[in-house]
C-alpha cells in the first residue's frame, strides 16, 4: 500500500514524511491559491529534499498548459507529475512527448456516485498515464482538500476498470483504513488534510498513524 502525504511546503515537512516512511511527497506548484503553493524555486527546493531523505517528490498541478507543467519539471528535476485537474488525455499525451522522463498520475474526480471521467478511463490509459488518483469534488464543485470520502461503490467499480494502479484520496485517515483498504486493487492512498493539526500544519504523528494503520498487514 503506497502512501502519499499533499501539501508539504517546508524542509521540517519532508524530514517528518522521510521519518514515518512515506512513499511519495506532494509539492503544489500551479494550484493558484492553494493553501500549499510554492514558488518554483521552492518545488526545486524541496523536491531535491525529498529526493536525498527517500519518498519521492511528486508535483501537483492544476495546469493545463504543456508548456508550463514542462517548465516546472525541468527547474525541479521532478519524475512524477499529478495533473489534478481537468486536462485531457489529448495533454496528458502531449506531455509525455515532451517529457518522457516524468511518469504522470492523473486524478480522476468523483461528485456524489458518479466518476466524472469514468469513460475517459480507456483514453488516459492510451495517452500514457501511469497511475489514477480517486479524489471527491466539494459540494461547489472544488477540487482537492475536500475531507470528503469517495464513494465506496464508485470507487471499486473505477478499481475493476482500469489497467493501470489506482490511489485513493478524499477525507482518508487512520481511523477509516478498515473501510477502504479491503478495496481490491488498491494501490495506494494519498492524505492531505487527514494528516494535519488543528492550525492546518502537518502533524508527524498523524502521518505515522496513517502509515499504520494502512499498511498494516491482515490475516
């Protein structure tokens, strides 16, 4: 079960991920207004933290552009890119084509029991994506950092579809990885706001819960 922690925005943030073992770090750069934004010259930054201290950094973006999600790749020395938003497998292909080094997870956005680009599953696939994320929508159509569980149902029928590794996020945090680790298939979950205190900092001890509690070996 990999383990991916959104939002860090600080050395100490990284060093905490490093220290509960978690797989992947996400670094927002291109989520204008984004409680996490960082400058480019902090993706690079920290990116390059993450990369000495073990988890792997993973830019996480809005952008629809080609041209800038490129731009960003190339001052941070990132391998993974999350296109969070509503970017086409037509970008998701372009981009490739331009950066063959970076592997792409896209996210795949659920409101109420419907997967917003279920049909689109086959597509991405094509275009190259490597990994899909599960995250819900907020009530006015927000995307990311909603604490909003995804539907279970929607969420196995989308793991039974695809061909490639699937994540989950939205609302995910120790205390319900018995609801959804039995999911078949799944491969990992991602966690912003699950592993935050009380004044939206990341809280060391939440992410090592996590980290239990999801991959934790049944019986």
């Amino acid at each position: 079960m990999l383990v991916k922690i959104c939002g860090a925005t600080s050395a100490a943030d990284v060093a905490a991920l490093a220290a509960a073992g978690v797989d992947f770090v996400g670094l927002w750069h291109g989520v204008r207004g984004g409680h996490a934004e960082l400058s480019v010259e902090a993706l690079g930054s920290l990116a390059a933290a993450a990369t000495a201290a073990g988890p792997e950094p993973v830019l996480v973006t809005l952008e629809s552009g080609v041209a800038a999600v490129r731009a960003a790749v190339e001052r941070s020395g990132v391998r993974w890119v999350q296109l969070h938003g509503y970017q086409q497998p037509g970008m998701v292909r372009a981009l490739l084509a331009a950066c063959p080094e970076v592997a792409v997870l896209k996210v795949l956005h659920v409101r109420g029991d419907e997967c917003v680009e279920r049909g689109l599953l086959p597509a991405y696939e094509r275009a190259g994506v490597r990994m899909f994320l599960l995250d819900t929508l907020g009530a006015d159509g927000r995307i990311g950092s909603t604490a909003v569980p995804v539907d279970a149902a929607v969420a196995a029928d989308v793991l039974a579809a695809a061909t490639v590794p699937v994540m989950l996020a939205g609302g995910l945090t120790a205390d319900n990885a018995d609801r959804f680790r039995p999911l078949p298939g799944l491969a990992g979950i991602d966690v912003d706001t699950g592993a935050r205190d009380a004044v939206g900092r990341i809280d060391a001890a939440k992410v090592a819960a996590i980290k239990r509690a999801w991959t934790a070996q049944t019986i």
